[in-house]
C-alpha cells in the first residue's frame, strides 16, 4: 500500500518556530493528503510529556491524536526530533550537522533522553547540541543512538543548506568527515528544499542510499506542511514498516520542491544586510565572482546549493570531473510540487498565502479533488473540467499552468525563498549568468 509520510517538523520549542497545535496540523494533513507526521523536538522534555498528554498509540510506532473528532481520527504521527552533531571537520573549524531522529515509541524517547543526559546535552531547546570532538565520537554517539531500538533512523538532515552535512557552512567532501565510521550505517539522507533527487544524482556517494523529502516546517500553514512528502510502499500503516521501507528503498516517489524555490539554491547575499540596504545579488554557478566576495558588500557570499553540488560531485568523482546536469538520471522517482493556496494566491493576485480569499478557494477545490494530493494526481482535462466555473478563472488558470508545468520561480538564495512564475520556464541547471546583481 502506498503511504503518504512527512517526517521532519518542529514544535514551537525550537528557534524560530511559533505554536503548533497537532489538531491544526492534523486537519492541514487531511486536507493534504498526509497519512503520517513527524512531531518534532520529542526529545524536548516539556513537548515530551505534552505529546504524551495529547497522542495515544493506534498502530505499532504511530500516534493518533486522543479523543480526535472523526474528521481528524486518520491523522498519524510518528516521534521525531532534530539534532544537531558538532565536531572538528577536515576544512577547520566546528562543523554543526542537523540529523533527523525517528522514534517507535516513548519508552525509546525516554532512553534517548536519559542517553543525551549523560552527555551533558542541553534538552531545553528544540534543536539540542550533541558536542563532539570530531567524526569518531559522532560516530559513537550514532551508534549509541541506534542501539535504543533496531528501528529508530538517523537520518541526515537537508544535505545540501549550509547547515547539512555537504552543506558550505565549514564545508565537507563526504560523509564520513563528520560521521565518521558510522558513515556506512546510514540508510537514507533528507533532500532538503533546495535539492531533489535530479540534484542529488549528481554525488556518487549516495548512489546507494534512499532520498526522503520532508517539509520541515515551522508551522501548520497550507503551503507548509506537506510542502515536501515521501511516498512509501509499505505492507501496513505501522512505524517499523515505514522505517523498514525507507531503509530497503521502497520509495515510490518523492514530492520536491522547485529547488529554485528553496532558500538556498544560488549563490548570493540578500538585502538587508550590513552595507547593502535594499540592494540583493545572486549568482548562477561559473558566473560567481572568482574571490567568492559579495560585490556590494565585499563580505563572503553564501554558497548555494546548485553551485555547491557541482564542486562536491567533482570531489567525489576518481576522474575529477564530476557529473554534469542531466547526466546521471535520478535513481528515485520524483515530482514536482507547489503548494497549492501558494498557486491559488498567485492566481488571485494576492501576496499573503494565508489570506482567507485564497484559503476560501483552496476550500472550493478540495469539494471537487478532497485532498490537494487527489487534485495534482488528475490531467490538466479533468481538472479543468471539475473546477470550471466552481472557482474563479484566474486560479484556475494558475492551476493548470501549474499542473502541466508550464512555470518556474525567481531563485532563492541566502536564506530568501524564491517566488513563483507562472507562465515561464527557467532551467537553471543549464543556465550560467548573473540572475540580479546590485541594487533593486
């Protein structure tokens, strides 16, 4: 069966998060089309004994919430956390690595938290800090980890932003520079927004290893959670069975991002920095400045993702020259997918995605397709058909641009979120020039 799983988020315990209530989060799961949701921050003890206030187990390893109204009693949830492991890196300095942990149940929780106790781990915070000297206690403290359970996945988070493993923060050529020998352990790597697994062929390392997407979202919001799933075939809804199918590979697809969407896809520094005011830069790969050095700024730009891949797959290439774009077909199915109150909006002409105009038609959409995932499963045909004249042309329109991808967005870079273009395409991983330099 296939099963429907986002298992990366956060509680309101972690920096930058607001309150998320799991009820809110459950309905924006039914109305996605997401069997199973990662808590976030389990490992936080206030959020701990809140989950187990409010969550009660249905099958082996997934939580459903107590007393949940019939709307929202199909609603799963897994425990979850992320952590981040610091150590020394080959490149100098300290590098910090966010990893996603999954749990099969409190009693591994609680031997999670009582293990990182004794490491003098701060629990206060969403995201503690699990300090090491280098890759060797890393690894010991992963394999300390994966003893709680046979089930419980380490997974390393969004790979490709500065703060994954491969990401430019005090920057890595493979795995094992901070994981050290548990390197060959790990089963499965995260995407990340800014990356999908058309990107991600390119690095012969993980030829080998399953690509799961997850939103790691900060809120309940439409165009947050579920923004990125994974798909899995799996013989029953229960936890070990997800875990086992992520670790065989039985993905079905992955659903992406745009990685230009994502906040870290080209090269650049955003406005509002010391120095630039309103003026913003971004840079295609070969078309960087040669020091690395913002030009308004004079500062060092923050690599992006497209441009970091491509010198990682010349690192882990024997010949030196890597894989070209296009060159290495994804190993894993994937698709593309836009949040749809984002398309909505884009359609209407209004900016703010939680705007009750655009979540009113988003609501008139699902009384035709039931969940948004229902709905972008459909040809352009049908789809035109159940919405003409249930909802205003424009979005309408929006939408099916969307669906047969006739689109693309304004890149993201240094921590922006890129924007979406109807009506155009551009492929940026063959392109190389100067997107916007300087001022606005």
């Amino acid at each position: 069966m296939r099963y429907v799983v986002d298992l990366h988020s956060h509680s309101g315990y972690a920096g930058g998060v607001g309150d998320i209530s799991l009820p809110a989060v459950a309905r924006t799961m039914a109305r996605k089309g997401i069997d199973a949701f990662g808590v976030g921050d389990c490992l936080q003890p206030a959020w701990r004994e809140n989950l187990s206030t409010l969550l009660v187990e249905r099958e082996e390893g997934l939580f459903a919430l107590r007393d949940a109204p019939p709307d929202l009693a199909g609603a799963r949830f897994v425990l979850q956390t992320e952590v981040i492991f610091t150590c020394a890196v080959p490149s100098g300095g300290r590098k910090g690595t966010h990893v996603v942990l999954t749990f099969p149940g409190f009693d591994a929780v609680d031997r999670a938290i009582a293990l990182l106790r004794r490491w003098e781990v701060k629990l206060d915070i969403g995201r503690p800090f699990v300090k090491c000297e280098d890759a060797g206690e890393v690894a010991e403290k992963c394999h300390a980890v994966a003893s709680l359970d046979p089930t419980v996945m380490i997974i390393p988070a969004h790979v490709l932003t500065p703060q994954g493993v491969y990401g430019s923060d005090h920057p890595v050529d493979n795995l094992k520079d901070v994981f050290g020998g548990f390197a060959r352990e790990i089963r499965a790597v995260e995407t990340g927004l800014s990356a999908d697994p058309g990107l991600l062929a390119l690095l012969p390392e993980l030829d080998g290893l399953t690509l799961v997407s997850n939103s790691d979202c900060h809120s309940g919001a439409l165009n947050r959670v579920g923004r990125e799933f994974t798909a899995l075939s799996v013989p029953s809804a229960s936890y070990p069975d997800i875990a086992g199918a992520i670790a065989r590979g039985a993905v079905e697809y992955t659903a992406e991002f745009n990685p230009a969407e994502g906040r870290y896809f080209l090269t650049g520094h955003k406005a509002g920095l010391e120095r630039h005011g309103d003026a913003y830069c971004y840079f295609s790969p070969d078309r960087t400045p040669k020091d690395g050095l913002c030009p308004i700024c004079g500062k060092k730009l923050t690599i992006g993702v497209l441009e970091r891949i491509l010198g990682l797959s010349r690192a882990q290439s024997p010949d030196g020259v890597g894989r070209a774009p296009g060159s290495a077909p994804a190993r894993q199915r994937a698709v593309r997918l836009v949040p749809l109150v984002e398309v909505v909006a884009a359609g209407l002409g209004v900016r703010n995605v939680s705007s009750k105009k655009a979540a009113a038609v988003f609501d008139l959409v699902l009384d035709r397709f039931r969940t948004e995932l229902l709905l972008w499963e459909q040809p352009p045909e049908t789809i035109a058909a159940e919405l003409t004249g249930a909802i205003p042309d424009s979005a309408l329109v929006a939408i099916l641009q969307v669906r047969r991808g006739d689109f693309s967005f304004r890149p993201g870079f240094d921590g922006t979120y890129g924007g979406l273009v109807l009506g155009r395409t551009i492929d940026w991983y063959g392109h190389a020039e100067i997107v916007r330099p300087g001022a606005r």
